[in-house]
C-alpha cells in the first residue's frame, strides 16, 4: 500500500498543480478598458451587486464566467 502511495503521489501532485495553474490563469490576468466598458455594459444585477460588495476583479471574474458559459460567442479580450 504504501509503494502504490509513493508511485501515484506525484503524477497526482502534477495533475493537480496543472489544474491549478488553469484555474489561477483568468485571475492574474488584468481588465483591460474595454473589458471594463463591455462589462458595465452587460453586467447583470448580480454581477453589479458582486462589483459593489467585492470589487471589480471579482466582479470580472463572475462576467468571465458567465460569458464562457453562455456559448462562447464573445471575442477574446484584448490585452
């Protein structure tokens, strides 16, 4: 039991860092102006009441996800 442990323990550290690193990527990345006009544009009032209580970057991240959900007819941001 425990060379089974040691055998899967890094390639399951591996796949989790790589997970994570996907997951981190959209919130190191900045709101651009546009970003920002769009997003005042089309926010929903959930998305505006999550900008008043958490601030922009969350508030972002919540329209990101959306958008991505909502069949990915949105163009890329521009950086």
């Amino acid at each position: 039991m425990v060379a089974l442990s040691v055998i899967l323990f890094p390639p399951l550290l591996i796949a989790f860092l790589l997970v994570m690193e996907r997951v981190e990527e959209p919130l190191r990345r900045p709101a651009g102006p546009r970003e920002v006009s769009e997003f005042l544009h089309t926010a929903t009032q959930g998305e505006v009441d999550t900008l008043a209580q958490s601030g922009i970057r969350r508030a972002i991240g919540r329209w990101r996800r959306r958008r991505r959900t909502s069949g990915g007819t949105a163009s890329p941001p521009l950086v």
